[in-house]
C-alpha cells in the first residue's frame, strides 16, 4: 500500500494545521472552521492566513467541506498522510499493558483464545475486533470416539494436543451399531493417537487408493468413518474468523446510518470481502492499515482496518485487527493490535 502523497507537497505549517485538525475531528467528530483552527493551532498568524492554508489543503484532496457545515474534516488522502507521516506511534510498554489489562487467558485451546483475543480487541478500543483462526496450527490426536446418531449419522468426538475437543458429524452410506463404532475407535486410537493430523490424514487417504476387496469390515468402517472426519481439518464453514463488538460501530455517527449499518452487518456476516482484506495482511511486516476507499471494498468507505499477523513457532498463522470509522484513535489503536498480535502468538506456542 503505498502513499498518496510525498512529505515536500506540504510545507510545515500546513502539515501542523493538518494534524491539528486531524486530533481534533478524530476527538469529536465535528467539522472544524477556521476560526477554531486558529486557535488550537497556537500560530502566530491571522485567521486569513489559516483559511488561505486550509483552502490549499482543499484544493490538494487532504480535507474537504461536508455540505451540511462551512468547517472541514480530513479525506482519506489525509488520514494517510496524518497516519504516515504526522503520527509518532510508541510501543506499549510493559506499565502501559498492564495498566490496560492486556492480557489473554491461560489454558486456553487454540479456537478460545482467538475468541479472547477478539474480545480483547473489541474490549479496549471500543471497535469491532477480528481474528482468525489459526491455519496450519500443527494438531496431534490424543483420542477419537464415535458415537450412533439418526439417519444414518455418527457424533465423531475428537481430542487433540491436550484439551481442544471438536465434535463432527459424519453422514454414513449405512446405519452403525455401538459394537462396530467401538470397534473403529479402538483402532484409530491405537494407530493414531499421538500423531499429527495430517499424518492420520494421509495414511488413511492411502488405505483408501489401496484395494478394498481385500480388506476386512473393520478396516472399511475405519476407512469410511475416519476418511471422512480426517479428510478435511480445516473449520466448519462459516468459521474463518470470529469478531465481537460489531455494535460498537453504532456509537459513531458517521456509521449511525440504518443502511451503512445494514451494509457494515452483512458484510461480518458474509465475511469474504473481510476475509480477503485480511489476507492480504498474512505476508505484511506488522501492522497495516486500510483507511476508506484503499480496501476497495465500497463497503468499507468511511471505515479504516488496523491489521497484524500472529505467529506462532515462526509460523505466520493467521491475522488479527480492528474495524472501525476513519477517525479511530489511531496512536491508541495501532500499539494494542500489534501487542495483541504478539500475545496470541506467545499463547499459541504455549497451548500446543
């Protein structure tokens, strides 16, 4: 993402006005006239000179007049400008995380903690907190157990690395008895447990390319129950990410509006364009921003996403942010998602 605009296209007292106005509109979201301007600045110039400067500001696309007011407030092209170049960001320190309490829980499976973390987000920046879920997370597993349902249906529930459980549902070609899902559980435990996921996977992708007439009832029950639950460890559909806080979006009222909202809603529930800006954030060096129309999602106009990769074992597993209006608090924002980022990794390390 690259900038729009050039440190020489605005001389210094212009950039100043720029990031005065900028903390201001982002402080109380109301237009700012020149007069106003003149006095936050704290120059020693004359209102004129103010609106000669903020005209010029115009004229280059860093602010522009909403029609309801005689004020300004900053364009896309000026929060990029203002977040580049005019934003001094720090670090958290070790008193600053602790005085915010930021923190994820212990003990957590891997699944949990990317829902802490969403919540921690969402929690401390009043925005919308996003997460997803960890991708090529290594899983070893500790024990399978199936179990008879209706129509043809089995509860497949299965442990890996310490205490992650997850429960599937296998559809069937026939009905099993308890004796015969018994008889399967035995075998996979006894094969498998212990042994990574997509090991468990592949050797029983092989038994199913081998010739089956030669095998037995058991190894076609352990081939059709266990094919199906291993063939695919990826999250059940719907679940690439997880988010909380959406409704903290509507405190803004710039994103009050029943359609943006409605719009805004859809698009957390459909999730593909989220899930594509966030992609696009899996290979970036830290923290990355999206303000307004950069996303190129129509959607998201009036809105800005702060990003971060987690890791995990040097592993990049998933990106993690917050979505908000474009006038967010971006030097209090930025420090907590990259510092979220770096505990749900450490978390993750941990947990397997």
């Amino acid at each position: 993402m690259s900038r729009n605009t050039s440190d020489s296209e605005l001389n210094e007292r212009a950039q100043h006005l720029l990031k005065v106005m900028v903390k201001r509109y982002i402080r109380d979201g109301s237009p700012l006239g020149s007069r106003t301007l003149t006095r936050e600045a704290g120059l020693d110039v004359s209102p004129a000179t103010i609106r000669n400067v903020m005209a010029d500001l115009e004229d280059l696309g860093y602010v522009r007049s909403p029609h309801t007011s005689a004020g300004r407030i900053p364009t896309d092209k000026g929060y990029r400008f203002f977040v580049d170049t005019l934003l001094a960001v720090q670090a958290m320190s070790r008193q600053a995380v602790h005085e915010a309490d930021l923190q994820l829980p212990e003990g957590q499976s891997p699944d949990a903690l990317v829902d802490s973390a969403s919540n921690l987000l969402s929690g401390l920046t009043r925005l919308a907190g996003v997460v997803t879920l960890p991708r090529h997370l290594e899983r070893s597993l500790r024990h399978v157990e199936f179990l008879p349902l209706s129509d043809r249906r089995v509860l497949a529930i299965l442990v890996f690395n310490e205490q992650d459980v997850e429960n599937r549902i296998v559809h069937t070609d026939r009905d099993y008895s308890q004796s015969e899902l018994q008889q399967v559980t035995n075998y996979l435990n006894a094969e498998f447990a212990g042994r990574g996921v997509d090991t468990v996977r592949d050797q029983l992708l092989r038994s199913m390319e081998s010739d089956k007439e030669r095998m037995n009832a058991l190894m076609n029950s352990v081939i059709e129950l266990g094919g199906k639950v291993f063939s695919d460890d990826s999250p059940a559909d719907g679940d690439d990410y997880v988010v909380a806080g959406q409704t903290n979006l509507m405190e803004f009222q710039e994103l009050s509006n029943v359609e943006k909202l409605r719009s805004l809603f859809q698009a957390f529930t459909e999730k593909r364009d989220i899930l594509h800006l966030l992609d696009q954030s899996l290979a970036a060096d830290g923290v990355q921003i999206f303000i307004g129309e950069e996303s190129g999602y129509k959607v998201f106009d009036g809105c800005s996403l702060v990003t971060s990769p987690y890791s995990a074992e040097g592993e990049v597993l998933g990106v993690l942010g917050v979505i908000g209006p474009t006038r967010m608090e971006y030097d209090r924002v930025i420090p907590i998602v990259d510092m979220t980022a770096k505990l749900l990794g450490s978390a993750l390390n941990q947990s397997h």
